[in-house]
C-alpha cells in the first residue's frame, strides 16, 4: 500500500475526524493545558480545524466521525440550525484557555472538514471566519479552507464563501467514472466537476483542490487514467490522491469480508500511484506529500503541512483533535454530547495525553518522512543512522539530500514509505 497512507498518530487526515477515539487520561472540565503547553504555543503556528459532522449520506467506505441530519435529529447543538452556535462556544473556550499564553501567534490555517462542511449555511461557516479573526486574530496571509461536495454547492453558495474570506476550496471528486462513484456510494454527477470549478474561480477562490480515491473495487487502470485526465483538464492548483483502505465496521468492509467485492491489490495500487504522479508531474503539478502534489510551494495546503510538521492546533467540533506544544486532546464523539457539554459550559474534550521527547522524535519521523522536504537527518537515532546507508543502497532515499543532511524519499521508497520508516525506527 502506497506509504502505508497515513501512519497517523495525529488523529487527523487532512482535516478530517476518524470514527473512533483513542484511550487517554481524563481531560479537566475547564479545558486548561499544562503551563509548558501555554508556553511553547508562540514558537510555531496556529491553525484551527473546524469538524463539521453533516453528510447528506454515508459513504460506504467512510470512517469518519459523520453523520446524516436523520441520524442526529434536532437534538440542540447536533442538528444544522444550530451547530454554528456550539463551535462559537468552543472558540470562547479555546480564546480562554490559550490566552495566558504570553506572545499567542494570529490564526495562520483554518480549515472547515467532514462530513459536507457545506451543507451548512455559508454565512454560518464565514460566521465562524469572523469569530476566529475576533478571538485570535489571523494572519495576514491566512489560508482559509472548506472541502465540499460537488452536488453541495452552486456558484452563489461559493460567491457568499468567498465574500466571508474563505481563499480555498477542496472539492471531492474521488473519481470521473459513474460506476466507481457508484461503488464508493458517491451522489454527485461527475459531469458537474468542470462546473463547480468554473464557478470556483469565478467566484474568486486563489486556490481550488481535487480530492481522489484509487483503488476501488471494479477500477480498472483505465477508469483511473480517465480520472487523472479530468483532473488535469479542470487546471487546479493543487491534488490529493489517497488509496482506498477498507476500514473495520464499514459497509465495504462487510461486502469485502461476505466476497461481494475484491479488496484493493498491493500491486494495483502501486501502478495507479505511479500514474497519477506520471501525469501530474506532466502537468505541472509536483508532489510535495506522498499524497499530495501542488503546482507551486505557494498551491501547498499550508494546513495540512502544520499536522506534518509537529504545529499547534485547535480541534473544533465533535471527535476533533488538537495539539499545541506537546499538549494532544480529543473532543467526545457524538455531537448531541458535545453539544451538550458546551451549553452547561464545560469543555468538550473527552481526554488527552503528553507527548515526551522520543514520542514527539518518532512522530516526526513518522510524519516528515513522507515530505518532499525530507527528515532532518540529526532527528535519527544511532539504529536509525545505520539504517540510512542501506536505504540509500535500495534506492529508497536520495543520495544528494541526504549528503545534505536530510532524508528525502525516491519515487521507489515513496512506494514503501512503511518499510523506510520501519527501518528506521527501533
């Protein structure tokens, strides 16, 4: 499997929410961080994540923290109408508890994720811009992120997105072929891509993403080459590219497991990677994440370089993680009890952790590995230095990074990312 596609000790996945939560000790009911938390907040940025739990299906292979308006009812601070007033809380919350830290950084990212964050109103989603901007300041240069659905917006939705200073949209194309959005419970038609990213740009966005899944059973080679060509055709400034994982307890799971459906091939996996990153690479769209191509440094997704790089950020909503200065925490999963919670006026977060130094060393191994900018070789251990040499004998690392003093994947060791990083940790 391509990179292992997210070794993910964060608990993100570029701004999204996984549908189970790790053990931890409890978090206190006021929010509060450990004062060498407070402390080291200043020396990198902040982001804020913004988990919006609204689908208006579930997607098969889903496992993300989501749910449908009938699965949630109208329980207040759950349903639509009033889920905005809950994050406003949240923030009130998160502008308490960060604001004895001497020197808080201005918000840099903020990226609203899912879920369909635009099944909610736009003025609610450019409300909670407002709110940000009110509490914590953003940065000059702040990018501003929704992901969306393609059959979830409309060219006056994007103008009212774009008006309240969302800058960048992600949309979930996931595949041009009907039978593969078929498989994977998609809705939208793909004939409307070529739309919603015209009406993107027309509406002003500075940078529009496309979302793809490779790998879904019934996808041949060239329903996936057929998709690489449509993205390259709408010209957008930036790609992710996952492979299909067929997580426990979802329905692709179960019609994997009862033979209806083959699960994805190593092999074929491999070759639909190296296609994409073929014809991207053609198109002028380089790979800066083993996922993750853009068409220039400035096309990156800023935020998501904040989960690789060890930032500080803020989790809003249900199941939504959070990290500053060592300091990780998690929201309670179900948006009825998170909701819940903040009308009483406790924190949502459901439990934490503190991540030492050799955690914090392996994460960033973990992570940084996968980056075009490659490892800072001083972060490797002596297992880890003896390990480079053999890494580099296999083709796996380039030779000239690493005579620079970073480790930085081939095209081959992008392929085994989890072997690299295996070798390289004890």
């Amino acid at each position: 499997m391509i990179g292992g596609e997210w070794p993910n000790p964060l608990g993100c996945h570029t701004g999204t929410v996984p549908s189970t939560l790790p053990p931890g000790e409890a978090a206190p009911a006021d929010g509060r961080l450990r004062a060498a938390a407070l402390a080291a907040l200043p020396e990198r940025p902040l982001a804020v994540y913004v988990h919006v739990p609204f689908c208006a299906a579930r997607c098969g292979y889903c496992d993300f923290n989501t749910y449908t308006a009938a699965e949630l009812g109208e329980h207040p601070g759950a349903s639509r109408a009033t889920y905005a007033a809950g994050v406003l809380r949240e923030l009130d919350l998160a502008e308490t508890v960060t604001g004895e830290a001497a020197g808080r950084p201005p918000v840099s990212t903020v990226f609203f994720g899912g879920g369909t964050p635009t099944l909610l109103e736009p003025e609610d989603l450019t409300g909670i811009v407002t709110a940000i901007d009110e509490r914590f300041g953003l940065a000059d240069d702040v990018e501003i992120t929704t992901e969306a659905n393609p059959d979830s917006v409309d060219l006056d939705v994007l103008k009212r997105l774009r008006a309240g200073g969302i800058n960048r949209i992600s949309f979930g194309m996931q595949s041009a072929a009907p039978h593969v959005l078929a498989t994977l419970d998609r809705t939208h038609d793909p004939e409307r891509l070529p739309d919603v990213v015209c009406w993107a740009r027309e509406a002003g966005f500075e940078q529009v993403s496309l979302d793809l899944i490779y790998g879904t059973p019934g996808e041949s080679l060239q329903d996936w080459r057929r998709s690489v060509d449509a993205v390259v055709a709408l010209a957008p400034d930036h790609v992710s590219a996952y492979a299909l994982i067929v997580e426990p307890g979802t329905a692709l799971a179960r019609r994997v497991a009862r033979g209806d459906v083959p699960e994805p091939a190593d092999d074929d996996l491999a070759d639909k990677y190296l296609l994409v990153d073929d014809v991207l690479g053609a198109a002028g769209l380089d790979w800066y994440e083993i996922s993750s191509w853009s068409r220039d440094r400035a096309s990156r997704c800023r935020h998501n370089e904040i989960y690789w790089t060890g930032g500080n950020w803020w989790g809003i909503g249900p199941g939504a993680h959070s990290h500053v200065g060592g300091q990780r925490w998690w929201n309670v999963k179900h948006p009825a009890a998170y909701g819940s919670r903040l009308a009483r006026g406790a924190s949502p977060a459901h439990a934490r952790e503190w991540l030492d130094g050799p955690t914090r060393r392996v994460e960033r191994v973990l992570l940084e590995t996968r980056l075009r900018d490659g490892l800072a070789a001083d972060l490797l251990d002596e297992h880890g230095h003896r390990s480079v040499a053999e890494l580099g004998a296999r083709g796996l690392v380039e030779p000239g990074d690493l005579s620079r003093g970073r480790l930085v994947l081939t095209r081959r060791g992008r392929l085994l990312a989890d072997a690299v990083v295996r070798d390289l940790l004890p």
